[in-house]
C-alpha cells in the first residue's frame, strides 16, 4: 500500500481526472464553505489530494473489505497529518453526519463496503449510528445498489433516498441556478459534517459525473430537473436528454 499527498498548485485538474481514471478513490469532507478563502480560514488541508493505493483491495469484481478499512484509515492518517478520524470530523453530541453516495446500479455505484468502511470508523469514534445518514436522490437506485442493506449491518443507521420523505426540502435554503429557484434536500442542509463518496464515470451530457456532480442530488425535485443545472444547450438534440430522467 502506499500513499501520497499533493497540493493544489501541484495537481491541475487533468492530472487529478488521469490519477483518478488510473484506479484512486476520492472522498470530500465538507461543509459548503462560501469560498476558498473561508475555506482556508476553516480547513487547513483545503486543497490538498491524498492519493492510497493497494492493488490488493480487487480482485476481479471482488471487493476486500479489510484492505477498504486499512485504506481508508491511512488516507485519514496522511490527511491530517497523523491525528486520525476525531481530527478530521470533531463530533459532538447530536450532530448528524450525511454520507452523500451516487447509486446506480451494482457496478456503477459508489461501492456499499466503501460506505460500510466509513460508517464502521464513523461509529468507531463515537458517532452514534443513527446520527449517520447514508443517502441519495433515488430510492430506487439505492436499492439496485444494494445500499440499502447497510441498515441491517449496522443498527439504526439511517439509509434513505430523498424522495420518500414527507417533507423533502429545506424551505430556507433557495438557490438561483441559471435563473431558476431550486431548493435543497435537508438530508443536505441538515447535515453537521458532510461526506461525499461519489463515483467517476463517464457522463453524457456533464462530462464526468465525481464529487460536484454527485451533490445535485441535494438540489430540485427530480432526475429531469437536476439534468437541466449541467444540460448545455448544443445538446438539445440529444433524445436521450429529452426522455432520461
């Protein structure tokens, strides 16, 4: 296993998406900073990539949970420069964490032992389990993933689409996309500490879907109406775009 950290003026973004394609995995913790100045101000690791490879964690379609775990835990370790998962996330009591996932469908998806890895630590350190939502936009797709099944491993976990909620959105908090008021999910805007698990997949109308693309599903009411944030108008031909969603 090893690891490696670089900085932001030492990474571009081609770079990151040729290191990533090459097999690295990268989660995001964050709490909606208004900018990178008061991102730095609060997170003084803003910027920085922690790179952990293992060619041992797969074998073929097979996932190893122990080396998820050994993996993780040395990318938290290089990360806060040896203060561990209680550096990263300084948990008090009641707080909620959010586990954002982009499910699709079982081998597309942000992988459920990744997700068990982390909700293993989270409680590890403390963090009660049914003060950890693991989430996405549809339910559906969370149960094609097989994420859903992480409620029975780990007792009251919370694990849950937004779109079986009674009361989905959170009514204080609009925002002006492309001129269109939309609303954000309050498993988002409820969350203390933020975790985003995505995928990076090829994307036909973003690009690529990873970690920015992954958090509209935290905003509007549909599949249909979140395409229309990232749709680029020389793709109004596309008939994919016009019955997707």
């Amino acid at each position: 296993m090893s690891a490696s950290i670089k900085n932001e003026p030492e990474m571009n973004r081609r770079e990151f998406v040729k290191t990533a394609v090459a097999g690295t995995a990268g989660l995001a913790f964050m709490e909606l900073p208004s900018g990178k100045s008061d991102a730095v101000e609060k997170y003084p690791h803003w910027g920085e990539v922690v790179i952990i490879r293992d060619e041992s964690v797969t074998k073929g379609p097979t996932i190893n949970y122990s080396v998820i775990e050994s993996m993780l835990d040395d990318g938290i370790k290089a990360f806060t420069n040896g203060g561990g998962w209680t550096s990263l996330i300084p948990y008090k009591t009641g707080e909620t964490v959010g586990i954002k996932v982009n499910c699709e469908r079982p081998r597309m998806t942000t992988q459920p032992k990744v997700v068990a890895a982390l909700a293993n630590r989270l409680i590890g350190i403390g963090i009660p389990a049914n003060k950890i939502v693991v989430w996405d936009a549809d339910s559906e797709r969370m149960v094609l993933s097989e994420m859903m099944g992480l409620g029975f491993r780990f007792k009251g976990l919370r694990v849950m689409g937004s779109d079986k909620l009674e009361n989905p959105f959170d009514e204080s908090k609009i925002l002006d996309i492309q001129g269109k008021p939309t609303k954000l999910i309050r498993l988002l805007t409820d969350a203390d500490h933020l975790i985003n698990v995505p995928v990076l997949k090829n994307h036909f109308e973003a690009g690529i879907t990873f970690a920015l693309k992954n958090n509209l599903g935290g905003a509007g009411n549909s599949n249909k109406y979140r395409q229309e944030i990232f749709h680029l108008p020389p793709e109004e031909g596309n008939m994919i775009h016009k019955f997707a969603g």
